[in-house]
C-alpha cells in the first residue's frame, strides 16, 4: 500500500467476551440508527428581516 492509502483503523472493536449473534445484531441495529439521522431543514427566514417593505418597516405603518 501506499502512503495515500493507509488503512485506518476499526471503528469499533470487540476486546474481550462472548457476544452471541443477537447481541451483535442488537449493537449493530443501534449504530446503524444512530448514524441514519436526516439532515434538518433550512431555517425559513423571518419576516422581520426581509427587505420587502415588510418586517420593521411596515410595522410602523398604517394598515389598510
């Protein structure tokens, strides 16, 4: 291998004992979940800060 692809090292290792297969199963379905997280939305801008005449600005206004 070369220096550009070194191998790294495993996320996750199993030190000592006697895990039966659902119990990695369990651990497995568990980090799978955690790390299946949507993205959250943008943010929808404020009222208060466009630049439309709306906002701050018409507050003060008389409304019609």
């Amino acid at each position: 291998m070369s220096s550009e692809q070194t191998p790294k090292a495993p996320a996750l290792q199993v030190i000592s004992g006697n895990a039966t297969a659902e119990e990695i199963a369990a651990v497995v379905a568990v980090l799978a979940a955690a790390g299946s997280a949507a993205p959250l939305p943008a943010p929808t801008p404020s009222r208060w800060t466009g630049r439309s005449g709306g906002g701050w600005k018409g507050s003060g206004l008389p409304r019609a």
